[in-house]
C-alpha cells in the first residue's frame, strides 16, 4: 500500500511540476517579449519594399 502511495505522489508532483515548467517556459518569456516589442519596432524597423 505504501508503494502506491508513493507512486500517486510522485504522479502528482510530476503532474504539477509539468504545469509550472510550462508556465516558465511559455508564460513569462511572452511577457517580456510584449514589453520589448516596442524596443525592438525601434532598432530592427520593418524593411519598406
């Protein structure tokens, strides 16, 4: 019984740790992104054709 506990934790904490990862890795970098797309408008300006 001990060793299903600990599977079951060991899912959730995986589970919970996969949200967070995604939150790192998606989440924040596309909010500094937003705010540095202005910046970047000003130094790399699209090319008129």
């Amino acid at each position: 019984m001990a060793l299903l506990l600990d599977a079951c934790s060991t899912l959730i904490s995986l589970i919970f740790l996969g949200i967070v990862g995604l939150v790192a890795g998606v989440a924040i970098p596309g909010l500094f992104m937003s705010a540095a797309a202005p910046w970047l408008d000003w130094i790399l300006p699209l090319r008129k054709k």
